[in-house]
C-alpha cells in the first residue's frame, strides 16, 4: 500500500490514535488540577503487564502537566540505574527551574547542602561536588531516608514559596531498590505532610503494589494505585480502525474480529499486528484472509523481538523454572506445582523465582501463586520448545 504506515508498535511509542485510556488521563488531570489550586493531592501508581501502555499513558500525563504549568522532571529507572545521579538530576533541573523565577538564596543553600550529603553519603565516586576531607564529614550521613527528605523538604519549601507546583513523572518503578523505594516514599510523605506542592506519577510491573506496601506500610494511603490493562473490544476496535480511517483505508467486521482474537486486546499487539497487515495491503479495504494471511509473520516478528529478548536474558535454571510453569497448564499456578514439574521442592526453587520476579520475567498474583509479566508469554514458550505440539 502506498500509504505511510499509522500504526507504531515500540517502547512508550506514542500511537497515531490513544485508545481506551480517556478515564485515566480525565482523573489524572483532576489531580493535576488539585496540586495546582493547592488541594492536598495524592501521588499517583499505574501497574500492568508488559505492553499495555503504561509508558504512553504516563507521557500524555506528563503533557498535560506541562499544558498546566507545573514543573515536571520524567526519569526511568531500570537494573542498572544509579538512583541518587537520577534524583539529583531530577531535582536540580526544577530547581534551576524555581531559581529563574524567584531567587531565595538560603532556601537554594539549603537544597545544595541537601543534594550535597545525598552524593557524599550515597555516591561518593561522583565527582557534581569538590569537597574537602573536612567539608565531606560535615555532609556524611548513614541514612539515605533522613538524606533524601531533606532534599524533598528543602525543594518543596523552595516551590512553596516562589508559588510553583512539582511533579515528577518515574517509569519503571519496580527496579528500584528497596532501600531506595523507601526512602523516596518517606521524602514525598514528609513533603507532602508539609503542605508542599509536590507529587509523583509513576509506573511499573504488577510486583510494584506489594513492593511499596513492603517499603512503608502508609503507601496506600500516599498514593491512587490504578492497574492497566488490555483494552475493551470497542477501544481495541478503534485503535485498530481509527489510525486507517485518516487514510481513507477501512477494516471489514470480520477483519477486526480477528485481530481482537489474535491480539487479545493488547494495545502493543494490536500496533505490532496492524502495522504488518498494513505493510502488505494492496488495497484500501483490509479483509479477514489478509489477516490470516499475516499472522504468521507477526507471531515470527513477535517471537524474535518482543519475546525473545526477554526470554535470553534468563539463565538456564530460570528457563527451566518457567518451561515449568507453562507445564502447568492454566496460569496463574503455584509454586508449589512449579517445583513439582521440576522434580524439586518449593524451597529449593524459591531463589529462582526470586531472580524471576526481580528480572521482571514473572510476577506473584498472590501469595503463592505466579504469573509471566508478558501477555501471551506462555503461548511463545509453547512455540519455542514444542510443548504445543
């Protein structure tokens, strides 16, 4: 078809048309409004599986705020992150922010000094500050909780008085540490205790409600905890029709039909679907053949990049576990069945699970039982080692 191609599978990839998610985007702009009329506002957690939008959903918030006028900063941690360089970068770009509108030296002295024991306590190869051996022992600190709210406190006293409002928009939330998870959850509670203007809008896997619970018990009353998921069938209908229609190209019901199946909802499947049929169309009305016709090469696309990169950073102990899992049968199940299929006992196999929930490969749906954080990842086991056969 000689048409440009609407439709963008990718990471956080914004889509030609946003799909299923007007509720969200609605209450996340009341709160928005709240932080900027001064109402106590609660920060904000959005959690679902791999590819249902989170990152999307998180940056069309984060655009809204702009529209407001907030002062926002968006990071992304992942296993890798040095945390401390990613909050430091964070605070000192709003400050420098606050600082162009309103100078208030002590209150600025007071953030430095704060940002100054943070990296001397916490990451003491940085070289952001020159300090004497005398200067670092007045800064040192043992605790990055105390450390960190006084960050939070001396920015948040910093908007307070020069009448701007803050929000800090983190995807990836669950590769955080837990002391570090911690420690920001204490920062925002006292700043906000404080009538600061400040709040977070995060994201990240299923297993990050049970790690903020395990971190401080009063996060669920800190944040609005929202879970995303696939979308409904007439939201899923629009995505997949509504970026064609711009072009004058149209889907017959039977079309759609299919590819909702095949798909199952998912908005990173339907993009990834749609944009191979697209790239095969030869005319202006995509029928239900051609979408059998495609199938094969998306589920080969899907298989050699989407899945695949997931599946080889597992060792061979974690494949084991999760070809276990699939043997299962219907997921969630146990670990209990897990270590049963392995021949092993639940003790034994425990610590892979562990290195499974923290890679972001699986997820626990409640206490005992486990789940793939990838939709449709069972069925791409199944294809990979011939347990559909």
């Amino acid at each position: 078809m000689n048409k440009p191609n609407p439709y963008r599978p990718g990471a956080g990839l914004m889509p030609v048309y946003l799909a299923g998610r007007t509720e969200e985007i609605r209450h996340a702009e009341m709160l928005l409004d709240a932080l900027v009329s001064g109402i106590p506002t609660q920060s904000v957690i959005y959690s679902g599986l791999r590819g249902v939008g989170k990152t999307v959903l998180l940056n069309t918030i984060e655009e809204k705020a702009e529209l407001k006028g907030i002062l926002h900063v968006h990071f992304e941690v992942d296993a890798k992150s040095d945390f401390i360089a990613l909050i430091n970068n964070a605070v000192k770009k709003i400050a420098r922010s606050i600082s162009a509108k309103v100078l208030m030296q002590d209150v600025v002295q007071n953030l430095l000094d704060a940002l100054k024991s943070l990296f001397v306590s916490f990451n003491p190869g940085d070289g952001t500050f020159s300090l004497s051996a005398q200067e670092r022992a007045f800064y040192l600190s043992d605790s990055l909780t105390a450390t960190l709210t006084d960050v939070f406190v001396s920015l948040g006293e910093m908007a307070k008085r020069a009448n701007v409002h803050i929000c800090f928009f983190v995807d990836e939330i669950q590769f955080m540490k837990s002391e570090e998870l911690s420690a920001l959850i204490a920062a925002l509670h006292r700043s906000n205790q404080l009538g600061h203007p400040i709040m977070l809008v995060g994201t990240g896997l299923p297993k990050i409600l049970k790690s903020l619970g395990d971190a401080k018990s009063y996060s669920e009353r800190l944040f609005e905890y929202h879970t995303i998921g696939s979308l409904d069938d007439e939201s899923a209908k629009n995505a997949i029709a509504e970026p064609a229609k711009k072009l004058g190209v149209s889907y017959t019901d039977d079309a759609i039909e299919q590819i909702l199946v095949k798909t199952g909802n998912y908005p990173y499947f339907i993009q990834q679907f749609c944009k191979i049929i697209w790239g095969r169309a030869d005319q202006d009305e995509i029928d239900a053949e051609m979408v059998e016709q495609t199938e094969k090469e998306y589920l080969r696309q899907l298989d050699e990049g989407f899945f695949r990169v997931r599946y080889e950073r597992c060792t061979e102990n974690e494949k084991n576990f999760i070809r276990a899992m699939v043997e299962c049968g219907a997921l969630p199940c146990t670990i209990a069945n897990v270590a049963k299929n392995l021949g092993s006992r639940v003790q034994s196999v425990s610590p892979v699970r562990a290195q499974l929930i923290n890679k972001g490969i699986i997820y626990a749906v409640r206490h005992s039982e486990l789940d793939f954080t990838v939709p449709a990842f069972d069925q791409f086991l199944k294809r990979e080692l011939g347990l559909d056969e």
